[in-house]
C-alpha cells in the first residue's frame, strides 16, 4: 500500500509539494528545470555554464541539442586537445597505389651511415606491379576532407616537456595542404610560425578574422609642388629595444597639416632626440611572461664606451617603413622624401615630356636609410629615389656599365691596415652622388610614386642627370670623382692635415657632409678603439630576429646538425628563403699583431653532397693576423678523391692570395714576403710540390696546376696542420657548439655584446 502525503506551509496552510512514503522514506516529486537549460538557447553558453562537459555528456544533460556534431569551445581545445585516433585495421583491401602499406621502423643502430642515419624504414604495399604513371602521379593519391580556408583551427602540441598546466593544443589559421606529406597548413600567428600536421580540429564556422578591414591603397598620388597627405591616420612610432617591457619613441617631429605640405626650399633637418634620452638597446620579449630565454640574456652592452653605446642606442630605435604608404604616414620619413624630391627639382634631374613612340620607361621605387652624424646621434632620415634598372634595354636605354666596384673584402683590408698602424678613420657623404653624372643616352622614367605632377600624370620623366638604379650611373659618377681625386693627387702621408686638406678639396667640387669618425658602414658597425676595430651586424641580426618572430628564441650551439644531410625536395619550402640567408652572427676583431704576413687555410669536403656528390670547397686567408676574405663554394666536378678535391680548392685559394698580395703592392703596405698556404691533406700538398703527373692526377684540368708554378717561384709556400687545428672546416661542412666556438675564436670573431 503506497501512502500519499501533502507537505504544506505552517504559517500559510498552503500546499508546496505531494510526494509518498515507501519504507519509512518520503519521496517528492518536482519538475525538473535547470536554470542554466532555461536562461538561453545558445549551446556553447551552456556547454561553459556546465563547466566544460565532453560533446556525449552534454547531450545526455540537455537532450534537445543531441543532433550537435561539435562544440567550437576554444578553452576545450586548448585544455583537453587530443591527437587524430587511427584505425587500427581496414575492412576493406587496397584497391590503389599506396592505399595500404605495411611499415616498420628499425633503430637506433650504434654504427651511423656513411650520410649519417641511425634508422631504417621497411614498408611493404599490398598492390604491386603498378606502373609508374601511377605511381608518381602530379597530385597525391591521399585526400584529406575539405575545409574551409582561413577559418580558426587548433594545431595538437607535440614540443616534448609540456606540464599539467600547459596548453594542449595551439589556435592557427588554416591555409590549406602540404603537397609533400599528408597533413594541413596551419600558421601561428602568436609565434609566426607554419605547421603541418594531421592532429587538427577546425571550426569551420568561425573564421579567423572576424572583422574585414578596409583594404589601404598601395600608394597616394600626391601633387607638386604642393603635397597632400594620406588618409588621416597616426604616425607610426618607431620602434625601440629595450630592457624593460616594450615601449615606443617617437620621433619629435612636427606634425603635417591636414590639408597641405608645400616643398621648402632649404629647410633643415628636424631634431632627433639626444643619445642621452634613448635607451640601451636591448629589448626583452614580451610575448610571453613565461620565456625561459629572452635576448637580453645573451646580449650586453657593459663593456661599451658612453659615446659607441649612444650610437648603438640611435641607430636601434629607428624602423625603416615597409612600404611608400607607411612612409607617408610618418611626418619624418615623409620630410625626407620631400627633401629628396626638393634636390632633385633644384638639380634638373629631369624634364616632364610625352613619351615618343617606340621608348619604353623604367620604374622607380623609394629606400629609406638612416644617417648617423659625427657625435654617434641619428643625424637625419635619408629618402632616396631609384630608379629600376633591372628593366633598361640594352643598346637603347645604356651601352658601357663597367664601374670599379670595391670588393667587401677590399674593404676589409683598409680596415685591417688601420687598425695595424692606428689609422683614424673618417667617413664623408656626397649629397645625391650619381646626380653629378650625365647620362649619354635618352632614358625616360616613370614619376615617383606618391609624387605625382599635378595634372600631368600622363607624362614621364626625360633623365637630364645620372639617377640611382641605372645601369650606366656608376660609370658617369666613377668618372667624375675619379677626374676630381685625380686633380688633388694622393699621397700616403701620417698627417691630419693631409685629411683636411682632401676634405676642403671634395668640399669645394661637391655638396659634402663630414660625418666625423667611422661609426656604420654598409650596415656594419665600426668600433674604433686603441687595442683595435670590431666590426659587427648586431642590429641587423636583431632585426632580422624580430622579423622572424625568434627574438625569444632558445638559442642553439650550432646552425646545421652535423648528423643531417640535407637533400633537395625534402621538407617543405621556406616561405621566405632570402631571410635564412640574410642571418649573421658574431662581430670580427681587427687589432695589431705586429706583422702582415698572408696566411690562406683550405678544406675540401669530400663528396659532401649526397646527390651528386660533388665536393664543397673551403678557405679563409688572413693578413697579419686579422681575417680578411674567407669563402664556401660547391666544386664543378666531382672529384675522384680527398686528395683531388683538396687539390682543387689549394688552387682556388692561390687565386685570392695573388690578387691580395697584388692589392698590398699597389698600397705600398706591408713587406714584400713569402705568402704561405696551409693544408691538412699530405697527398694534396705531395701533388701541389711534384710537377710530375700520374694517375691520380692526369684528369685534373690545366688552369689547376698552375699552383704548381707558383710554389716553384717562391711565391707561396705549402704547409701542413693538423685537422683539429684547420680553420677553414667550418667553411665546408656542419660542426658541433665546441668545434664553432674553437674556429670562431681562432678566425677573430669577437663577441663584444657578450653578458659577463
């Protein structure tokens, strides 16, 4: 007998609930209305009220949404993320190429390869006999389910060490297929890097960028004389490294009315802040508050003089714009391309004609640099026009092109001979250079970008003067200066007034800048000091670092593993292969060692490359101590032993040291001595010295003998070293952290950035 009971308010007699008794227990009913079911309809707001359930339990909680196939939750992506579960075994046998195969892996093995792999794959197919059409067809035989491009996804995170707490998976942007391996290309834009992966989840319904901004012109067409500026929008700061949290600087530079901005005749550059007001040049990242790596930890400037990290703190703190566009939008680089225009106007750089029939017209582009005054201070902001050479004709738009183009490795050696005989060096600036030099053939340009004449931007440009860019403007401008150094006649001489008197001489020919001691140079900072000269990259590699997005990266001990072979075709492309490239590292140290003895040191890897095996020629030469030219070059054959390709690059090495002891000769620097040439191969050093031939030798071409006539002369002398003493191994294959920092202390690489 079930018994019904009715519970009731003491105080209003009302009744509040009806349950029944069953074995000494009451049991009430109620309806059963969650708040959070009933508050709103919106299942991902649900899902994170619920605290984050799995999609199966959700459905079992709030039965209407069971017809769900995802929850785009992005905190259950980061916290729980798992990889992609393969099956285990296929109901269905292969009907195509690749469709299944059978595969084990073997290793480590304790003996590596002769390419150095410790591992080996077996697969097996179960389809065999196909033909090769079928086997290496133009797309993949594998598909991947189609998703939607440039919507959000979450990359798994396979870094090894990952803790408890750490995020499991990492939010990208999908960009679509890898064509070399089966997986999607996702990119991060938190660390800026790609990835390719299989363990991907997508929310196909939200795309990355949810907002679509307004797409900004490439450039403004601006009239002369009077310019207008672009759309209204805040100048760009510049950047600035710095130790503590980034921070911007700009520079006080008066702000452009909105409405115009006529050309000044002569108007000074505007101030720039004083080295006293700038930071020290090091910045510490800020992506992450966890980076167990930030620059400032390898990167000191301690051991700097007050005057040289001044410098270093001006030179840091200005960006160059990406584009004509975010110039404009900088009141000061905006200046200096008005500037630039002023000059070029005031010099009758060109006329604005129709252009005739059968002329064609070369592009032109705007660069930005930085100039540096005496005191170390960031002088001005340089605008310059170039023109773009690469699409002149020749025959119709340049004839002759020879220029003498000083080497890096000429320049090297003045620095060397200056910091042997504590030379002072002095850097000068020519305003606007190649505008001194006359073109002999009819060459039409495009008007400047952003710079366009005021209702005649049909017309082009008739080049009355030498321009920047063209092919024939080194010519005009060598030739030129040449006849103006020629007039004053120069002499080697330890007097200051010597250099004054040059400077007077250029003053009076050309629009001159004395820019004071030596302190950047092509990109190269010069420290000058009474021990000797450092010449470093430091901000260029940080901005490359900071273009990269590794600014707060964990730093390694070698840039290649020596137990990798790379091979063509393997991997996926750089995206940007001119930025690898562009990477630098230490800084070089040129001091006074007493003498001006040339050393070269040669290395050959012998059939390095694994697919054509061809050798990889090595040398560095050194000219009283100090590091002056070194080189790294793939061989033309294949060399049938060590010997021979160690021969070869003997050789190759022979042909620096002549030309150097040449350049020596013509300064009238140094003494007139025996160069020596050293070599860790005893046959190459046997071949070299015996002028008879023989089997090893007999194929080797002619011009490579000729190292044979100048032992003979007493003009190099050959040498043996020991292979652990070989400077120049570091030139022809990957080396472990120690063996890079023995060679690079030997080679003269000096850190003077290093934290104590």
């Amino acid at each position: 007998m079930v018994l019904k009971l009715w519970l009731k308010d003491r105080s209003t007699g009302k009744t509040i609930g009806i349950g029944r008794e069953s074995q000494g227990l009451y049991h009430l009913t109620s309806d059963s209305s969650p708040a959070v079911c009933i508050s709103t309809n919106a299942p991902l707001l649900i899902h994170n009220r619920l605290g984050h359930p799995s999609l199966f339990k959700f459905q079992k909680m709030v039965p209407r949404f069971s017809t769900l196939s995802s929850l785009p939750c992005e905190s259950c992506q980061l916290g729980k993320h798992t990889r992609v579960s393969f099956p285990k075994r296929l109901n269905n046998r292969a009907k195509s190429p690749f469709e299944l195969v059978h595969t084990d892996v073997w290793g480590p093995c304790r003996t590596a390869s002769t390419l150095g792999f410790q591992y080996f794959v077996t697969s097996l197919m179960t389809i065999l006999d196909i033909p090769h059409s079928l086997l290496f067809p133009d797309q993949p035989l594998y598909f991947l389910p189609p998703r939607v491009f440039g919507c959000t996804c979450f990359v798994h995170i396979l870094t090894p060490g990952q803790d408890k707490l750490s995020a499991k998976a990492m939010k990208c942007l999908f960009l679509g297929y890898s064509r070399l391996q089966k997986g999607y290309r996702c990119y991060s834009l938190e660390t800026h890097r790609y990835f390719i992966s299989a363990d991907v989840t997508f929310f196909e319904d939200s795309p990355f960028f949810s907002t679509t901004s307004e797409s900004l012109p490439v450039s403004e067409v601006l009239p002369i004389p009077i310019v207008s500026p672009p759309d209204a929008m805040p100048p760009r700061p510049l950047q600035v490294y710095h130790r503590r949290p980034r921070v911007v600087a700009p520079l006080p530079f008066p702000e452009a009315p909105a409405d115009s901005l006529p050309i000044p005749s002569a108007s000074p550059a505007p101030a720039l802040p004083s080295p006293n007001d700038l930071p020290i040049a090091v910045r510490k990242g800020t992506r992450s508050t966890r980076n167990p790596h930030p620059i400032y930890n390898f990167l000191s400037y301690h051991r700097l003089s007050s005057p040289y990290s001044a410098f270093v703190s001006a030179i840091s703190s200005v960006s160059l714009p990406k584009s004509t566009h975010e110039a404009l939008s900088h009141p000061g680089w905006r200046q200096a391309m008005v500037d630039e225009m002023t000059a070029l106007h005031s010099n009758g750089t060109w006329d604005l004609v129709v252009l005739p029939s059968g002329k064609s017209t070369v592009g032109c582009r705007w660069v930005y640099a930085v100039k540096v005054g005496p005191d170390g201070q960031v002088d001005r902001l340089k605008a310059r026009l170039v023109a773009k050479g690469y699409t002149q004709v020749y025959g119709s738009d340049y004839g002759d092109t020879f220029s003498p183009v000083a080497k890096i490795a000429s320049v090297r050696l003045l620095l060397s001979m200056a910091a042997m005989c504590s030379w002072p060096l002095y850097q000068l600036d020519i305003k606007n250079a190649f505008l001194h030099g006359d073109p002999a053939e009819e060459v039409y340009m495009e008007q400047p970008p952003g710079f366009v004449a005021q209702g005649e931007s049909g017309l082009v440009c008739r080049l009355r003067r030498s321009l920047y860019g063209l092919k024939q403007s080194p010519r005009a401008w060598f030739s030129r200066f040449s006849s103006v150094v020629q007039e004053f006649g120069m002499l080697r001489s330890s007097s200051q007034d010597g250099i004054q008197k040059l400077k007077q001489h250029l003053f009076t020919h050309f629009q001159t800048k004395d820019l004071g001691k030596l302190k950047y140079f092509l990109g190269i900072e010069i420290a000058q000091s009474s021990s000797g000269v450092v010449l470093s990259q430091r901000k260029y590699a940080l901005d490359i670092l900071e273009e990269t997005g590794m600014l707060d990266c964990k730093p390694v001990d070698t840039p290649m593993d020596p137990n990798v072979k790379l091979v063509p075709g393997q991997g996926e492309p750089l995206g940007d292969p001119g930025r690898y490239r562009r990477l630098v590292g230490q800084g070089v140290l040129y001091e006074n060692r007493g003498h001006t003895q040339v050393v070269g040191y040669t290395d050959a890897d012998w059939a390095g490359s694994p697919t054509d095996r061809r050798s990889t020629s090595g040398y560095c030469v050194f000219i009283g101590g100090n590091l002056i030219s070194w080189k790294s070059k793939k061989q033309d054959v294949v060399a049938r032993s060590s010997a021979e390709a160690e021969y070869r690059v003997m050789a190759l090495a022979t042909c620096e040291l002549i030309w150097l002891r040449h350049l020596l000769q013509e300064l009238r620097f140094g003494k007139d001595e025996q160069m020596k040439l050293i070599c860790d191969n005893q046959v190459a050093l046997h071949i070299a010295s015996n002028p008879v031939f023989h089997e090893r030798t007999k194929h080797i071409e002619v011009d490579c003998h000729f190292i044979r006539e100048k032992i003979a002369s007493g003009c190099v002398a050959t040498s043996f070293v020991n292979s652990n003493d070989q400077l120049a191994d570091i030139f022809t294959k990957s080396l472990r952290g120690p063996r890079i920092k023995y060679i690079c202390n030997k080679l003269g690489a000096y850190d003077v950035y290093a934290p104590a």
